[in-house]
C-alpha cells in the first residue's frame, strides 16, 4: 500500500507542477521561449483528448507517466525562480477550483488523428491502386 500512496503523491505533485506552469505562462515576464514552450505542456496536459488514447494498452499511458511529467519538469527549468514562487501561491488556490479545459488542444489533437486517419487511407487507397 505504500507504493500506491507514493504514486498518488507524486500525480498530486504532477498535477500542481501543471497549475504552476499554467500561470507562468501567463505571466507577462516569463521569457518568450519559456512561455511557447509551458503553453504546450500545459495545454497538451489539460487537453480532454491524449495524442494517443487511453485505451490503447500501455502506449496510451505513456504520455501521461512519462512526457507530460518530463515537459513539466523541463517548463519548470526554463522559468524564472521568482516567477515560480508567485506562480506557487496561485496554483494552491487554483487547486481547490478544479482543473481548468483547454478545448483548442483538444481540437487540434483531434485535427492530427483525422488527418493521420485520411493519410493512412489515402495510402492505403494508391497501395491497393484503385
């Protein structure tokens, strides 16, 4: 039981990593390439919508233990300490909100698989040479 209630801290601590990176990118003196960078971490994290579904065994929890973990993490190195700090103090009160959606990653997430699905058949179509 102990394992269990490690990883549940560590997705908690993931989680308000997130709500940090939120508003740093927000932050007007967060740097450019900073913020690109933390708005796509953060809005591939709260995206409804993964880049590889859930439902696909194992692959498709990949990208929640392993690259949105390593996005925050390096976000979180190219941002400024103070900046962090007040961001910190933020994300404690957004925390007892509730996660925010980001419907415009959603979006675009769905227009890769479309546009991966009409590719393969588009391929599949000149393969077979109909």
């Amino acid at each position: 039981m102990a394992a269990i209630g490690r990883m549940k801290q560590w997705a908690r601590t993931v989680k308000k990593q997130l709500y940090v990176l939120y508003f740093a990118y927000r932050d007007e003196r967060t740097g450019w390439f900073a913020k690109l960078f933390t708005a796509l971490v953060v809005a591939y994290a709260f995206s409804p919508i993964d880049l590889i579904p859930d439902s696909i065994p194992i692959l498709g929890y990949l990208d929640d233990v392993i690259l949105v973990p390593l996005g925050v993490m390096l976000a979180l190195k190219l941002i400024p300490k103070g900046i962090l700090i007040e961001c910190r103090v933020k994300a404690d009160e957004l925390m007892q909100q509730g996660k925010p959606k980001n419907w415009l990653a959603a979006g675009v997430i769905v227009l890769i698989w479309v546009l991966l699905f009409v590719g393969v058949v588009i391929w599949g179509y000149q393969y077979v040479g109909m």
